[in-house]
C-alpha cells in the first residue's frame, strides 16, 4: 500500500513550466549562496613585503603594512608582524581579498596558511660522548654561552633535565623572555631553561579558541613530544633515570652545558605556519645559535615554503637550522625539509633493545620488543587467536577500536597487524576487549624494525619474518597456544646503527641535484624527559605518570644533532652554518668497523646515501674535521639563479635585491655542498651498449680549518657505468682558513643495470678523512 500510495502523489505531480522556473531560480540561488559563503570564508594567508619599495609618505613600515591591508579588507588585523625572518605579517583573508592584495604594489608574496606535524640515556656513550662534554671540548670553548632553540609543543620544566646546578649566569646575549599563561610563570624558567614562549594566532585563527580544559595556553607541554626534544638536544645529566627499569642509567643531552629556549608551535590541531615563522622570527631576535625544529610538511618549491624561507633568514645570520626528515620512509622520495641551508636529519638505530620473547605451544620461542611494565602473564599458557579472525571489520586484523569481538577474545592473546592506528591504541583495543596480551605484527611495509612502546598490556612488537611463523602456527595448529615475557634491556646489540625503517629517504624531489638527507642520528627508542601532563603512550586514558619516556622518529634524531652541533659551535664560534653542517657530514661513517655498509632495517639490505645521506653522525670527529664545505648568501644566490629564480623570488627569500647575470652560466652542481648527487641523461640504447655518454661538472671549494696540510683525493665507486675525474688530485694548504677549489668530472659510459648507483670521494691529509657520499641518478 504504501508504494501504491506513492505512485500516486507522483503521478499528481505536475511540472509546469512555472513550477520548472521556480526550481531553476532556487538552483540558481542555492549555488549563488554557497559560492558567496565559501568567498567569504576567510584563511590566514602571509604577506610577505618589500621593505625597501614602502611608499615615503608611510613614516614606518607596520603603518604600510595596516594601510595595505585595509585597502582590500576593513575588518581584517594582523595576527603577527614579522620584521627578522621576513618583512610583512600574518591575516585572515578570503581568497578574493587576498588576490587583491597580491597584486599590490610592494607584495613579494601572499602564501597560504600551512599546517605542519611532528615527527614522532645510552645514546651519549654510542657516540662517544663519555659522560661530560668538558671531556672533549677545547679550553677556549664555552658552551654554556650556546642557546638551542627549540620549535615544538613547549616544555614541562619542573624535571631534572631542566636543572640550572652548576651553570652561571645567563648568557649577556639572551633577549628573550619567559612568557606568563595557564600554570606557566615567569619561575619557571631558570638558568638551564631560559626562555619559554608560545605562539598561538595563526592556530586560534583557524580553530577558535583554544579550550584550556584540554591544552594549555602557555609554554607548558601537554604533549610530551617539546619536552624530550627539549632535553635530547641539550638536557642536563640526570643520575638513575629510567622508564619503568628501562633503559636505567644517566640521562642527558647532547650538549649539557648548553642553554635551552623553548618555542611552543604545536597544539592539538598541528603546528601552523604563521606561528612558526612567529617563533623562528623571535627566536633570531632572542639570540639563539641553533634552531631545532622536529617539524615537517610537504613539499614546495622554496619560495611557497615559509620554513624554508624563515630557515634561510636565520642562516644568514649565523644561526644553524636542524629540521627532522620526516617518518615516510621507507618509500623513496619522502623527505620534507630538503633545502640546502637546512641540516635534514634521518634516523638510525642505537645498540641498544629492549626484548620481549613468545613461546608458543609447538615448543618454537621467538624475540621481539616491548616496554611493558605491569603484571606480567604466568607462565602457563593461553589461547591465541589472530585479530582477522575475531573481528567484524575487513580491517579488523588491525585491531582498530570497536572492531575486535569481545566474546572471541577474552582472555587470548591477540596477534594484531601494524598500521592504521598508533601501536598502542591496538594495545587498548585488545585490553578493552578482553584480551591479555598483544603480538604486534610487522607488516612488508614496516619490514624487521622492532620499535618499542609503553604498552598497556603484556605485548611482543615483532618483525616481519617472526610475525609470519607466528601467523602461521595460529593459522594451521587447532588450539594455538602462548605466552609473553619481557626481557628488560639489552645493550651490545649488532649490527647498529641500522637506518630506521620508518625515516623519510632520498631522492631530494625538490631539487635532484642535492642529496638529502643529509646524515642520520638516533632516533629510535630514545630515552629523554618527559612531560607530567599524559601518560607515556599520550593517550588520555594512560594515567602513568613518568619524569623519562623512550619513543622514536626523525623528531628524536634531529635534536641530537642540534646538541652536537651546539657542541661545534662552542668549540668553533666564528664557524658558519654550512662550515658546522659540513663537519657533521664529513666525518659521518657508512661503513661498519668490518667495512661493510650500514645496514637498512627494512630490507636487511646494505642502505645507500638516499637512506643515511652522508653516513651516521661522529661528534668526536665532527669537532676536528680538518676541512670543511663553507656556504655564504652568495653561494645560494648563484643556487637560485641555477634554479632561473627572478629578481623577485631571489628578494623573497633572502631580503637582496639582486638580478641573475644573463651572461654566465649557473650551476646547481657548483653549490659548495658536502655531498654530490648527480643527475645524469641517457641516451637510447642497449643496457651497456656503446653509445651512451652525459657529461657534468661539479666545483668544490674546501677550506682549511686545520694546521697546515697536504691532502690527496680518492675514489669509491659502486659502477663502473660513470668515469670519475677529479682536478687536482691534491690541495695543499699553508695556513688556518685556506680555501682551495677543485672540480669533478662525471661522464657516464654506459647504461646501468638500475635507476640510481653511488660513490664516494675522499680528501685526506693521512689525520683526517674529509669524505663526500656521491648519488647517480638516469633519466
């Protein structure tokens, strides 16, 4: 009946044409409304100001600045005004007002709003740091004069690692402050932690409000993620730290003696591009020497990327800039962070593990990891089922909340897949099902990388080929059985490091012809400080509290190397940017003390340059390089014409007026960079046929940064498909600061077996090795 009945109001319907024109004018007015409610719709945008073009009839340029902006919108103000990273400031626009005011005259840019994300003990003894940085420091080094910046979600400072006992006064250098907000005063900062600020527009501006019920508007870390960056890159040593038993042992920084400023940038929502340039802005202002930012985005050419642009400004005026890789490994070409000025930083593996072991019911055990501190599973056995089997999802072997089937879990071991949600959340998933324990299973994606977490129940996180035999037991025996142990912490573990499986790799997609990352650094299972707002897995319902946590990512990587680079800069304090970058690369090693590579924990291969850059860092060597690559604004000036930028994109990025030279011809391969990678074009042809010949040129300068030396080139070369020259084959050196130049010719031969193939090239004086990874790319 009711289908009858509705047939027929449908066949009363009648569609006149009244009733046709009525409809067209609603369509009509519905689309007009939504096209004007989505121009109205602001966004925050940066502009971006040529200073020196501001009309003279302004007697200040903030006054250009509000005049510009009320000329295309009357309503709109200002979040931030930037004056040191770049001229302009930060708004909320909508898309029609902003092309208004980019076509303005005055406007170098109008960029949108971008939202960046972090990249989420024993580790100064695995690289050869001892127990004090006095140790290896010269007499004339001050580190306690050396500020790290660091961008992230702010710092919990009430933990030993923010202890000021020992240090003197605060450097005479420092001009920044301790900013007040919720449970945050000016006592919170003290002689270790001397500045904390925080930098929320641009995010308010896009979310509204911040709800101080579930974040703090302060420099107060209610994530953990700024407080263990914090104090990896710069901590001060804390005696008998540990989480849970794990890892016990001193904690402490890379540099301890060095002064620590926080810049919180990251909230709940993400990390917003007009806050990060607000703090990279007043951190240069402040007087940092080094910025530490474990942030990452996607990417853009550099004159669309504000990170990029504010890490240039800081370059150039001696700051060094240490950014995360980025977690998208292994996939090829997942870096973020690949400008030249900036040190990319990738993650590798420290000799260090905390086991976790499962027997099984065929009487077959198998070691995983953990950090599993609660009661622990007797020893008698318990069903085992696999997450795919007792679930009512298709993706229910990833053990995602709500999927799993409390009465075909309770009281088993569940074996859950890795991926799609975060490995402890499958942990919860299991433990509110019922379950007792957790196998989390690798993946082909995640390969044999073993990552270890505060699980909340009993767990064993294991590698691809344990995950299968496990599977394949559960998957054939009629009642498979097991069980769990922890086997507390492990050291002395080889091969290390491995290149972690999740660190973003090379190609530079970007720019080819600069081989990124540029060196790799710890970054897995790092212990360090901790905030005292969450839990150590972060989720809301962990109410553990602990001083230390161990987690792992490119975001634990990157702030080792802004501590050691730290440490060079108090040793060397005249020393630029690029000269300290260039030590840290050069010394790298790639190689094992048995000579063969570092091994990738993804494949179980020998990794390359596009994984490691130029190898593992080596502080202690990094403080005697005996040469270094040095880069100046004009070096990268050349960069941007290579890169056929205008007048107006050059200005953009480094504030000069300058016009590229239509006569001379500019090299992306004579940038002065401690690393090659070479693009070379083949021809048409039979793998290894005759025929096939692309010809390049790369010049060098190295400076002398040692006693006078003779140094001679050699050469490694995983192809024999390129035919490498390099003039001269020595550089002598008579005194301190020296630069000689040299040039390197690629000629390749031949077609290759693959894509891509490397090499390495070496200048040494018989003390130092200065050593350059090579990249060969075909298209």
């Amino acid at each position: 009946m009711r289908s009858e009945r509705h047939a027929m109001k449908m066949k009363d319907l009648k569609f006149g044409p009244q009733l046709i024109a009525a409809l067209l004018v609603l369509c009509f007015c519905y689309t007009y409304a939504v096209a004007e409610v989505k121009k109205q719709t602001k966004k925050t945008f940066i502009i971006q100001m040529d200073k020196s073009n501001m009309p003279a009839t302004y007697y200040d340029h903030f006054q250009w600045y509000d005049s510009s902006l009320k000329s295309v919108s009357e309503s709109a103000d200002m979040l931030y005004t930037y004056n040191n990273i770049i001229h302009g400031f930060s708004t909320q626009l909508t898309p029609e007002e902003a092309e208004l005011l980019e076509k303005q005259s005055g406007i170098l840019s109008v960029l949108p709003e971008m939202i960046y994300k972090l990249h989420t003990t024993h580790t100064p003894e695995f690289l050869g740091l001892g127990k004090s940085d006095a140790v290896l420091l010269p007499a004339s080094a001050s580190l306690s004069e050396v500020i790290v910046g660091v961008l992230d979600t702010g710092v919990w400072p009430e933990i030993k690692s923010f202890d000021d006992t020992g240090l003197g006064p605060i450097p005479s250098t420092w001009k920044g402050s301790c900013e007040v907000g919720k449970n945050f005063n000016s006592s919170s900062c003290n002689r270790k932690l001397i500045g904390a600020q925080y930098f929320s527009k641009g995010y308010e501006a896009a979310f509204g409000p911040i709800d101080e019920t579930m974040e703090s508007k302060s420099p107060r870390d209610d994530d953990g993620h700024g407080t263990h960056t914090a104090t990896t890159a710069a901590g001060s040593a804390v005696s008998g730290a540990s989480l849970f038993g794990y890892a016990s042992g001193i904690a402490r920084g890379m540099a301890t003696e060095a002064r620590v400023a926080a810049y919180k940038v990251c909230w709940l929502g993400g990390c917003f591009s007009s806050d990060i340039l607000a703090a990279m802005e007043k951190a240069v202002a402040d007087g940092v020497n080094v910025m530490s930012m474990s942030i990452g985005g996607g990417l853009s050419d550099y004159t669309r990327d504000t990170v990029a642009i504010g890490a240039f400004r800081a370059a150039a005026q001696g700051i060094l800039v240490s950014c995360s890789a980025g977690n998208g490994g292994p996939s090829p070409g997942s870096l973020s962070n690949v400008a030249p000025w900036i040190t990319t930083v990738g993650a590798g593996t420290l000799d260090r593990d905390f086991p976790a072991f499962v027997s099984l019911g065929d009487g077959k055990k198998y070691s995983g990891t953990s950090l599993y501190s609660g009661k622990p599973l007797s020893d008698s056995l318990l069903p085992l089922v696999y997450a795919g089997n007792v679930s009512n999802s298709t993706s229910g072997s990833l053990c995602m909340t709500g999927n799993l089937i409390p009465a075909q879990v309770a009281g088993k071991i569940v074996i859950c897949d890795r991926g799609g949600n975060s490995r402890v959340q499958k942990g919860l998933v299991v433990k509110d099902s019922g379950g007792l324990g957790m196998i989390l299973a690798n993946t082909e994606l995640y390969g044999e990388e073993l990552v270890a977490d505060a699980h909340l129940l009993p767990t064993a996180a294991v590698g691809l080929r344990t995950a299968n035999a496990i599977k394949n037991y559960a998957f054939v025996d009629p009642k498979p059985m097991g069980t769990i142990a922890s086997g507390g912490t492990k050291l002395g573990v080889e091969p290390s490091p491995v290149v972690a499986a999740f660190s973003s790799r090379g190609p530079n997609l970007v720019t080819p012809e600069v081989l990124k990352p540029d060196l790799i650094a710890p970054g897995v299972n790092i212990l360090a400080g901790w905030t005292g707002g969450v839990g150590p897995t972060g989720l809301s319902n962990d109410k553990r509290h602990v001083e230390f946590n161990i987690i792992s990512g490119t975001s634990m990587s990157c702030p080792h190397v802004s501590g050691l680079a730290a440490l060079i800069k108090a040793a060397h304090q005249d020393w630029s940017p690029a000269a300290i970058k260039s030590a840290l690369m050069t010394t790298a090693y790639a190689t094992y003390k048995n000579g063969e590579n570092i091994l990738d924990v993804a494949t179980g291969q020998p990794s390359t340059p596009f994984d490691y850059g130029a190898g593992h860092v080596n502080p202690v060597a990094a403080l005697d390089p005996g040469l270094v690559y040095d880069a100046t604004v004009d070096d990268y000036i050349s960069f941007f014409c290579a890169l056929n930028y205008s007048a107006s994109d050059i200005k953009q990025i480094t504030t000069k007026d300058f016009i590229c030279d239509s006569s001379k011809k500019y090299s992306l391969g004579d940038l002065n960079y401690p690393s090659f990678s070479v693009p070379l074009q083949t021809a048409s042809g039979k793998e290894g046929g005759a025929g096939v010949k692309s010809t390049v040129k790369y010049t060098r300068t190295l400076k002398n940064v040692g006693a006078p030396a003779t140094y001679k080139v050699s050469m490694t070369s995983q192809t024999t498909s390129v035919k490498m020259l390099v003039e001269p084959e020595s550089l002598s050196f008579a005194k301190e600061y020296e630069k000689k130049s040299y040039t390197v010719t690629f000629t390749a031969t031949s077609m290759p077996s693959g894509t891509n193939s490397f090499a390495h090239l070496e200048w040494s004086d018989g003390k130092h090795v200065v050593r350059s990874p090579i990249a060969f790319s075909w298209t």
